[in-house]
C-alpha cells in the first residue's frame, strides 16, 4: 500500500506466476476494496471485499440471477463450482444465502493460494476448496448432493474440451438433486459453432434448457459470453427474463421450440469428438 501526494492511500497491483500463468489482481479504483483478477491478461473475477454480493462481471450476474432463483430466498443451499477464479460467486452465495455449503473445484492450487492470501473468504462461509481437475472433482460428488452446479473452466480464455461433453453433463446431472440446476459459462463468438454444439450437448442430458446473452452474441454479431441454464424441471423462465432484461447491461433470455433453432441441427458433443472452446479475438481484452 503506497500514499498518492494527497496523502491519501493507493493500491498496487499483485502480480504471481501460478500454474496457469501470470496472474495479476488489479485494484478498481472505484470500489475501495474491489479487485479485478486476470490470468494471462484474461479478465477471469471481479471482487468486493466490502460487498461480496456485488457481481461486476455481466455473466457473474446473469448466473447471480441464477443463484437468487434455485431456491426460495435466503434459504441454503448446496452449490458445486467448478473452477475458482477469485471465488466471485461462491462469496455471492454466502452472502446472499448464510449457512450454504459449498464446494469449490479448482486445479490452480497456487492461484487458490494466492486469492485466499490477498481477497481472504468470510471465516464463517461454509466454503471448501478441492485442488484437482473439474471433472475428477465432479466425481468425487456424492449422487444428488447439489441444488446447484456452476461450470465456470478456463485455461487460459478457452474452456478444456473434456468438460464441454455429454459424458461430462451426465456426471453433473447424477451429482444434482431431481431439483437442481446446472449453469455454464461459455464463451463464443460468430458462427456460433460451439456454443450450439454445447446447446445439443445438454439437450441430450437436460430436457429443460435456457440460454442467457446479450444479443449481439445470440445474433453473432461480437465474441461474447452466454449462460447455458439446464434443468430436469421447468425453469422459472419469466422471472429469470425479467431480471436479465433489467439489468444494467440487459440480456436476452431464449428457451423453448425457439433455443431448438438456435441449435441448428448441431450434433452433441462426446468424449470421442470434444475440443476446446475457441480462443477469444485478441481485440476482446483490449
């Protein structure tokens, strides 16, 4: 911690190799205590130590929604990360639904290290971290154990292909109650080849499906984020659109005979055929 000529306090920048890459936590200059993690100059989490409930990610906030939906408010529940970051939304979850239990899968031990030294977790947040691959995590999870599984996997800007199959969803669908939900991050850009693969993919496991994005990604008009919702029971779809259209970046919810269209006739994805979701435009970070 430095002082500006004001006297007054300024950050600095935290800068460590992890087994990902360079990691960097960048300090926002408009929130006191809010930091900004990027991998390899990927923009990864966003996190206020102050208010832990602030999501300034849009698709953090798309999957917010989610979280204040799966079950009535406040009310606990059982959630399953995989993939960390700056444990963004398993700081949400604690905040906004006390006395959670969570489960955090994220193989970049030394990034967990260093996120837990310099943006420390609430002691009373019933948070535990497993250093290990995603989908050797998801394993391990007790059938029916989660309200709750978010799939948020980069290495790098791209998502590893062995967690983009069928097989993959079938494990998530076995670990989830008959009630829960599954949400993924995912990330494409025009012509949308991956993300209406990964759409067929969980068609085959999830008869309940929803697509959350701004529109200038569902048109393919820019490279963008999506938040792939599946369920095994119907979604409360209106009031999942009404908050994404409200909020400050608004997005489209699609679901129904017209996110069948959206697939295109594209052919679910397996073990045998998985690849690597598509690196981002370098213009993208920028």
């Amino acid at each position: 911690m430095a002082r500006n000529r004001r006297g007054r306090q300024t950050r600095e920048a935290l800068v460590e190799e992890v087994d990902g890459g360079l990691a960097e936590l960048m300090p926002d200059r408009e929130r006191a205590r809010g930091w900004t993690l990027l991998v390899d100059g990927a923009p990864q989490s966003h996190v206020d130590l102050d208010d832990p409930a602030h999501l300034g990610f849009e698709y953090q906030r798309r999957i917010g929604h989610i979280v204040d939906l799966v079950a009535p408010p406040g009310r606990p529940v059982h959630v399953l990360h995989l993939g960390g970051g700056a444990l963004t939304l398993a700081r949400y979850v604690a905040a906004t639904r006390p006395r959670s239990t969570q489960q955090v899968v994220e193989r970049d031990t030394a990034l967990v290290q260093l996120v837990r030294r310099a943006l420390p977790l609430d002691p009373g947040a019933r948070i535990r971290i497993r250093g290990t691959d995603a989908r050797e995590g998801l394993a391990k999870t007790p059938d029916g154990w989660a309200d709750l599984v978010i799939a948020d996997v980069f290495s790098g800007a791209r998502t590893p292909a062995h967690l983009t199959t069928a097989e993959f969803l079938g494990d998530v669908r076995r670990a989830l109650k008959p009630t829960g939900w599954y949400a993924a991050n995912l990330a494409d850009g025009p012509p949308l080849g991956y993300l209406r693969g990964q759409l067929a993919t969980a068609a085959t496991v999830f008869p309940e499906l929803a697509l959350v994005a701004d529109p200038a990604v569902l048109r393919g008009k820019r490279f963008g984020n999506a938040v792939l919702l599946g369920a095994g029971q119907p979604l409360p779809i209106a009031e999942l659109t009404r908050r994404s259209a409200g909020d400050p970046h608004p997005a489209r919810v699609e679901h129904g005979p017209a996110l069948g269209d959206f697939s295109g006739g594209a052919a679910a994805v397996t073990d045998a055929s998985a690849v690597a979701s598509p690196a981002p435009p370098s213009s993208v970070f920028r």
